[in-house]
C-alpha cells in the first residue's frame, strides 16, 4: 500500500473519530479513544477485502478503499458509542 493511501486512510480514522467525539460531547478522554477508535475502524474498512480474502492486497486505484475506511470507522465507533454507558445523573 502507497504511502499516500495509508496517509489518508488514517486522516479518514482521525477526521471521523474527531467528529464522532464532538457530537457525542465525551469528555477528554472519549474524545482520544474516539479518535483511536476512528482510526481503527479506517483500517479495518480499508483491509476488509484482504481479512474477507477476496483480495491479496488492497486496491488504491480506485476510491472505493476510502469509502471502506470512512465506513468502517462510522461503524466501529457507533458500536463503541452504543456500548458506552451513560454518566450517572445525567438521563
């Protein structure tokens, strides 16, 4: 995998988790695992042809990578956000 594609992948992760966190409004230390979280999720997206093994290797020719990595994070960190629990008093 090109450099470039790996970078993007991971500012995808980063980008996504950032987001992910203000609109949850976590506190400090769920604004990093978000962002951990995002970056994570990227990776997995954008490597799930080669962990299915439909590919031996991931495919930076087309953007369809990217669009992986962006749902992989939305989901990983959506799951994370569901298993969370809520802060006491607050309903």
């Amino acid at each position: 995998m090109p450099a470039d594609a790996l970078v993007l992948m991971l500012l995808i992760g980063i980008v996504f988790g950032g987001v992910a966190a203000v609109i949850l409004r976590g506190r400090k230390s769920v604004f990093i695992v978000n962002i951990l979280l995002g970056v994570i999720g990227a990776s997995l997206g954008a490597f799930l042809p080669v962990l299915l093994g439909r590919s031996a290797v991931v495919d930076v020719s087309s953007p369809d990578y990217l669009l992986r990595a962006l749902g992989g994070a939305f989901v990983l960190v959506l799951v994370a956000s569901l298993f969370r629990s809520a802060r006491p008093g607050e309903r």
